[in-house]
C-alpha cells in the first residue's frame, strides 16, 4: 500500500497558515468505493484510508515510512509568494479600475 506525504494546504476560510505547518501521512485507496444498491451509500474495505499521521517535518514522515516498509509518495508544496499590498493603492488618483459606487 502505498502512502502520500505532504503538506496540506490553508483553509480557504481563512488567510492564517496555522494548519499548514504539519507534514501529513495518508495511505492512497488500494481499491475504489463500492456503492450500496439499497440505500446508494459508499463504503469500503480498506481501513487504511482512515489513518492520518502528522509530523513536524519532511524528514520525520520520510523516515516513519521508510523505518516501517510503506512506499510513499512525495508532495512538495507550492511556493506562494507575498505580494506587498497598500491600503492608500485603493484611493490614489490614476487608479487602473474605476469605481463602481
């Protein structure tokens, strides 16, 4: 069974990166959901998919895996760059957007 390692994404809720910073072990699905005929709910055998194991970083999650025989898959995340943003940028005369009220 095969595991992805990576680091999840901030909530798009919220512009705070306090969730990100934890590297995240989940194992990938062996065997895709079957849906039940009667009530049209899905289900599964693979317990697996239940478990989500945080680390502190990149290395500790690596080594678990490699220590305990999982193949893993590797996800960097994306770099997001700052861009420098002025609140004075809304009011300044010559602004490209003209204003709508």
């Amino acid at each position: 069974m095969t595991a992805r390692i990576y680091k999840p994404a901030q909530s798009v809720m919220q512009q705070g990166k306090g969730a990100t910073r934890d590297w995240v072990l989940e194992y990938l699905p062996d065997q895709p959901r079957q849906i039940e005929p009667l009530m049209g709910w899905t289900s599964s055998s693979d317990t697996k998919r239940q478990i989500r194991l945080n680390f502190a970083t990149k290395e500790e999650a690596i080594a678990y895996a490699k220590e305990n025989g999982i193949a893993y898959r590797l996800e960097e995340p994306p770099v997001s760059k700052i861009r420098p943003k002025s609140y004075a940028d809304n009011f300044k005369y010559g602004r490209p957007d003209s204003w709508t009220h």
